[in-house]
C-alpha cells in the first residue's frame, strides 16, 4: 500500500502543469512529464518550478515592464529552512554600443540581463557540470550563438554559478513571474540524486521467517524430486507386484510430482504468519 501511494504521488506530480515558451513566444501549458532540457518554463508566484532550471529572467509585477534581474525562492521542500533565498538571473554579453563604451572606460566586459522579449528569438548555450548530487554548489558558462547554434566569435563566455540555479521543489516567492532555462530533468535532478532508498519496516523476525519459509519450500521441491526419480526408477527397474494382476509396468507420469507436492504440504509452515501476527497483537497490550 505504502509503494502504490507513493506511485500514485508521483503521477499527481508528473500531471501538473507547467508553462513552457514555444518558438513563437507563447506561454503553452505543459505537464511536468514533458519537460525538456533546453525548454525555457515560466513560474507564477506561489508555484513550484518543475525542474533544475537557470534563472534568465524575473517579472516583479505584472506586465513586462517591471522586469527584475532577481527573484526569492523557498527552498523548505529541500532542506527545510523557510528562509527565502535570493537568485539572480544569468548574465550574456551586451553588445550594444552605450554598453561597449561603458566597458571600454571601466576596463571591465559590458553585460546584461536577458530581457522577456528576447527570450523567443535569443540564441543561447549553457555548459555546465554533469549531474551530481550537490545542493549548494554550481559551475558552468552561457554561450551567446548564432543561428546555427555556434558561439558567437570575440564574445565573452558568462559564469554561472549555484546563485542563478532554480532547483525542482523550489517554491518562488515575492516575485510576479520567473523565467528558467531547464539544465536537468528526471533522474539527473539534484533533489533526485539526494533522495534515499526508502527504509524497509518489516521486522527482523519476519525477514527471518521469510528467509525460513523459502528454505522449506526449497526443500520441498528437492523432496518431491527425489521421491519422483525413485518412483521412476521401481517403475522401470521392477517387475511389478506378483499379487497385483495386471499390473502396468512403466514409468510414472509428471503428474505424480502434483501429488507428491500436495502429500508433504504440510511441510511448510503458512499458519506460522498467523502465529506470529496474533502473537505481536498480544504483546502490544503490554506496550
């Protein structure tokens, strides 16, 4: 009962719906199943993101226009601290000319935010680490390319860091929108690779009475094998029974296994479950 809750809990996951950016720039809501890496999801305020995503872009009201380079995220799902946690959005080069005038007098590399509009028509690579199970810790770049999915030449490739990761089970907060690259899904999510194998509850003494009822019945079978190769070997080598006329002198059918297995049955111990359950509703009086 306690795996089919869990089965049934994780379809209810899988079914619910995320938004997922098409090519065109509308918003199509999607299952959490059909998540893709590389698939841009958008996540309202209050909903949980479906998948380890990159934050490229937020929305701190609800039009375009009070867009945010940050968003909050509530991370109580993953290591139960009910602080909201700040993200910041992945930076790519700006090559635009104001910006290239401004790096040239700081002598640092002119970047930027990505923009809601260009979410569609913006052609991006991220290279990141293979999955692990690390919960705070996040190395890669963002590539800006061409059309052909290329780098760009003389473009700088932007860090990224565990600051601009958005992990499933992450719940955003205080921020009207937000706009994710999906970088891991399925098995390769990191709350995935952190999660343990769930603890058996049966008891030492019925783990023991299992182990015992399949040795019986081992033995079982190995009894009723030998009693069928010597009744093969008196009906073969034997010349029948002189007081029994007409007696047919052969070897026994297959059949004979079903009855030899119905004859010692009584080998193995089926009450014994009965036993011991009557015996710890007994004892848990004393409890």
């Amino acid at each position: 009962a306690e795996y089919l809750a869990r089965h049934a809990q994780d379809r209810k996951d899988n079914a619910r719906r995320t938004h997922v950016r098409s090519d065109s720039g509308e918003l199509v809501p999607t299952p959490w199943a059909r998540v893709r890496v590389g698939d841009i999801v958008a996540v309202a305020e209050g909903e949980e993101f479906p998948a380890d995503c990159l934050l490229l872009a937020a929305e701190t009201g609800g039009d375009a226009s009070a867009e945010s380079a940050y968003c909050y995220v509530e991370t109580a799902n993953l290591d139960g601290e009910s602080t909201l946690k700040l993200r910041s959005a992945a930076l790519v080069a700006d090559d635009s000319v104001a910006a290239a005038a401004a790096a040239s007098d700081s002598g640092r590399p002119a970047v930027r935010t990505v923009r809601t509009g260009e979410l569609s028509a913006l052609r991006l690579r991220a290279e990141y680490e293979a999955p692990s199970s690390a919960l705070y810790s996040f190395s890669g770049a963002l590539v800006p390319c061409d059309e052909q999915g290329e780098p760009l030449p003389g473009v700088a490739r932007q860090p990224l860091s565990m600051q601009n990761m958005l992990l499933r089970g992450t719940t955003l907060r205080n921020t009207a929108l937000a706009h994710g690259l999906v970088v891991y899904t399925g098995a390769d999510l990191r709350s995935v690779r952190n999660s343990l194998a769930t603890p058996s509850k049966r008891s030492n003494v019925e783990e023991r009475i299992d182990r015992s009822v399949l040795l019986i019945f081992v033995c079982l079978l190995v009894l009723c094998g030998m009693s069928y190769v010597l009744a093969y070997m008196h009906g073969v080598l034997s010349y029948g029974q002189w007081y029994v006329d007409g007696e047919e002198v052969g070897p026994p059918p297959l059949t004979l296994l079903v009855s030899f297995l119905i004859l010692y049955n009584n080998l193995v111990p089926i009450s014994l479950y009965v036993s011991v359950e009557a015996i710890k509703l007994a004892m848990s009086t004393f409890v």
